[in-house]
C-alpha cells in the first residue's frame, strides 16, 4: 500500500520563494563552503537574488590621539573581509560556474554577528537566511551560543542550517524538476509545526519537489524511524495521529504532498527518513520563544539542527 498522497488546486502565490532574495552568512572560507552551496543552489533553482555577507567585529578604537586612524583601520577590516567573500566564492566557481554566484552581492558588516544578520536581512528583505554550522560532534553548549542557533531560535524568517560536513558538499548542482528529491517536514499538531508545514509546501512548489509531512512518537519498541504506510488505518491508537497530519497537509497548497507515520525518537527518525529519502532538506519548527533564550529552539529542532548530515530548515513562526 502506497503512502497517503493529497494534491489540492494551487493557492495565489503558490511558488512564494520563487525570485526570492536569499542571504548567506559567511564566517570562515573553508567552514562556509557549503552553506554557500547549499545557498547557490537554492538561488539557481528559485532564480533568485543571492547576497553573501560577512559580519566583523568592530575594528578596537584607536589609541587616544589617533582617532584618525580609525578610518583607516575600519577600511582594512573590510577589505580583510572582503578577500574571505572571495575565497569562499572563488573556491566554488573553481568547481562549477553558476549565474548564481557570479551575480551575487556581497558586504561587509560590523556588529553581533545574529544581529547583524538578521538586520541586513531585514534590509534587504530577505526570504531566507543561510548560515553554516562546524559540523558534527562538538559540545551541545557550544552550538548553543553559535550564529545558527541564535538566528533559528530568534529570527521569524526561515533559516537554513547547513552542516559543516554534509553531503550537499560533494553535489555543487542538482536538477529541480518535479520528482527530486523531496522535502521532509516533521509535524507534531502545533502552531510552530503548522507554521513549518507551510513554509515547507511553499519551498516544495517552488522548487517542483515532493513534501513528506511525517510524525514520530516513541514506542515502548522503536523501529529505528521505519514508516508506516497507510490508507485507511483502522487502529484506533493511530487515527489521531493521522488526523493530525491530514490537518497539517490543509497549509500545504498545491506541493504533492506523502503523509508518513514514525515510530522512535523524533529526531532520530527524521534524519533517518530524510537519508532514506535522500531528501533535499529536513523542515521542522520550534513551539515558540522561551523567556530563556537557551530554551528558546524547540528540542527536536535543536537536535536536528546539532546533529543532521543534511540541511535543516527552521521555522520560527510567530
């Protein structure tokens, strides 16, 4: 029996990222790269506006006396940043040379770097930010301080985080047409998961890729994230389940979109549906802000986001 697939008639707007503006954070060449893949690649398929920003610290005031040497100084931290942009940007146009990249902007900031990104952002009324994390295996308290993590948890706009070591590195390009691969979004019946849906469906349509919506509950014997499939599910113990994920695909416009039931830690199966699907992202959303702000990122989000071998979408929706 196949997965449950609903198509419904598209809604105005309904490939809303097309033409998009996406902004990429860059904070070191070699670390970056793929979150730069990962952001021309969205740019070439969307054909959208692709800016890639560098955030500084402030150059240190100069000694008492000198104070004309500021400007000086602000110039060769600029300049300093500049040639980082170029690396990162030359380092892939070695490999394949896209539209994309050769258009693209870039500036250079000086500030936080979360809050001077997700200002520029404002500025330029960006759809979505891209940022980078290094990858796997470091200390969950340092994560939780890093750009990526601070943007996800406070940013109402979707933020693409892009491990270090994920396999987008060893594909520069891929094809968009209908039928690659998908998205994969969890669900879990709230507003933030609805709010992820959503946007999860606009990406899809854009993109002309299937939506996985999928929901996972721990089971006294988890099977490792395997998906039920189903049509007409007679278990009772399974119904609300499903009725929750048949209301989560009404927000998802005209994307094809398969509805898959999970057994075993959220997370987990996720990222283990995701490889088996080889899916193009994971989507997920957080339950909210937290008045402490560690707390902020929902824990299936925040695992995700520390552990995936593939990009993760969060979706803070106010």
């Amino acid at each position: 029996m196949r997965p449950e697939r609903t198509q419904r008639d598209a809604p105005a707007g309904a490939a809303p990222y097309r033409g998009t503006t996406i902004l990429c954070g860059i904070d070191d060449a070699s670390e970056s790269r793929t979150a730069v893949v990962a952001a021309v690649r969205l740019a070439e398929a969307l054909n959208a506006r692709l800016v890639l920003a560098h955030v500084m610290p402030s150059p240190d005031a100069p000694p008492s006396g000198m104070a004309s040497q500021r400007g000086l100084l602000r110039a060769r931290a600029i300049e300093a940043g500049r040639r980082l942009l170029g690396e990162a940007a030359g380092e892939l146009l070695d490999d394949t040379r896209t539209e994309a990249l050769e258009g693209a902007q870039t500036r250079v900031d000086f500030g936080d770097p979360a809050r001077r990104l997700a200002t520029v952002a404002d500025e330029i009324e960006a759809g979505m930010i891209v940022v980078g994390t290094r990858g796997r295996g470091l200390p969950k308290v340092a994560l939780a301080g890093s750009v990526s993590q601070t943007l996800a948890a406070e940013e109402s706009r979707p933020i693409l985080i892009v491990p270090a070591d994920t396999e987008i590195a060893n594909r520069a390009r891929r094809p968009s047409e209908r039928g690659g691969s998908p998205i994969v979004c969890g669900v879990d019946g709230s507003d933030g998961a609805t709010g992820a849906a959503r946007v999860a469906a606009g990406l899809a349509s854009s993109l002309g890729r299937g939506l996985i919506l999928a929901h996972s509950e721990v089971a006294e014997a988890p099977t490792a994230g395997e998906a039920v499939e189903f049509g007409d599910v007679l278990d009772p113990e399974a119904r609300p389940r499903v009725l929750m994920l048949k209301r989560a695909s009404e927000v998802t416009g005209d994307a094809e979109t398969e509805l898959r039931l999970l057994s075993g830690d959220p997370a987990v199966a996720l990222e283990e549906l995701g490889a088996r699907e080889s899916a193009e992202l994971i989507a997920v959303g957080t339950r909210g802000h937290s008045v402490i702000r560690a707390l902020a990122l929902g824990s299936i989000s925040r695992a995700l986001a520390e552990s995936s071998s593939r990009p993760v979408l969060v979706v803070n929706d106010p």
